[in-house]
C-alpha cells in the first residue's frame, strides 16, 4: 500500500471524522457482529446510514480516501470507498485494497460503493476469481453480480464455468456469492439463462451443501424469471 503525504488540513479532516465515528459508536452492535464472526481490526458499530452521513460532509478526495482505507478501522474504511474518485482509482489500487478484505460486509460495501463504478471492473471480477484466494474470489463474485449487464457473453461463460468448478464449496460466503452471480447472470438474457439451468441440473441431486444451496437459490430465480 502506498502511503500518501500528510497535509495539516488532511491530518485535520482525519482526525473530525475519527471524532464524528467515535461519538456515533455503538458498543452492543459492534459485540454482536464480532460475536457472528464479522471481524474487523477495529469496529466501533455504527449504522451504515450514519456512516453515509458522516461521509457526505466531505468532497471526493483521493488522498483524504486512501488514508482513511490504511487506517483499517471499520468505518473509515466504508467512508473511503464513498470518498474515493473513480476517476483517481487505478487497477493497482484495487488490488491493494481488495487485499484488506476479509469481511462480506466490507465485500458488499467496496463492490457497491467503488468496484462496481470502475471502467475496468468486467477485468477485476475475472481477475479475482482466478486469484485462488478466498476473499478475492468472493469479491469477484460479488462484483460480477454487480456488472452483469455490461459482462461479454465469453466473460459470462467464463464466471459461469469457474462456478460450476467451485460449487462444491463448503464455505458459506463463497457459495452464497457463487449464487448470487449465477442468479444475477441468468438476467442478462434468455440465452443465458436457459445455459444455466442446463448446467445447475447437473448439480440438482447431490450431497453437497454448496451445491444444494446454489441449485435451490438458481431455481427460484429461473422461475421468477419464467425460464422453468
């Protein structure tokens, strides 16, 4: 992670959101989400809203961004992803930050707030499910489900095909996301949609948990969208 250089009226905007996130900590909330495994280096448990808020008092600012995100707190590095320019955030970053990531709130967050407006997250999302790592793969997944619209066909038989070969996940977060990229997938057109069901029938009888997860969650989309 590349450092950037402290200015006093940086250090002094840091220093007011510390403050601002320090006053709105809310104890039980962040000793319920460690207690349900969302670990983080420092959670103080303020509601996303109120992170937002916080946040809008703020411009866009690349340098105010990136140090919020190396601070690793919880909150300042939410309020980093709606701070930080798109047009300022380069693949390498991405990466970089995508390395921090080890909770699916913080999947969701990024995916929702930065990854997803990026020119180049059709690129990320294969990237980082070919990455081997867990928490890049689920980012990955979740961000495709993001951008599916604007995928190729050959990059949704590509997504499509690494998740037939994970589905015997047993990681929870992963095959949930393996899903939702399937079921978002299946929305880009009837094509695409009539390829992923030939393909979850092949893992509609089977002892896997991943599995079994993934085919239920298709199926009811499939319906939905009138494809069964």
């Amino acid at each position: 992670m590349k450092y950037c250089l402290i200015t006093p009226v940086l250090e002094a905007e840091i220093a007011e959101i510390r403050r601002k996130i320090m006053l709105s900590m809310n104890g039980i909330t962040s000793e319920k989400m460690t207690q349900s495994g969302v670990v983080y280096k420092k959670n103080y448990g303020v509601a996303i809203p109120r992170i937002k808020e916080i946040a809008s008092f703020y411009s866009p600012n690349s340098e105010l961004a990136q140090r919020l995100w190396i601070i690793g707190i919880r909150e300042t590095m939410i309020i980093a992803t709606l701070l930080q320019p798109v047009n300022r955030f380069t693949p390498e970053m991405a990466n970089e930050w995508v390395d921090a990531i080890q909770q699916v709130e913080m999947v969701e967050q990024t995916c929702m707030n930065l990854f997803s407006k990026l020119p180049f997250a059709n690129e990320l999302c294969l990237q980082w499910v070919d990455s081997g790592n867990l928490w890049k793969q689920i980012t990955g997944f979740v961000l495709a489900a993001r951008v599916y619209d604007r995928l190729t066909k050959d990059e949704a038989l590509r997504l499509i095909e690494k998740i037939m070969k994970l589905s015997t996940t047993t990681e929870f977060h992963l095959y949930k996301a393996l899903s939702l990229c399937l079921c978002r997938l299946a929305r880009k057109d009837k094509e695409t949609a009539t390829y992923i069901s030939k393909e979850i029938e092949s893992i509609s009888d089977t002892n896997s948990i991943g599995q079994q997860y993934i085919s239920s969650e298709v199926k009811q989309e499939l319906l939905y969208l009138d494809i069964l």
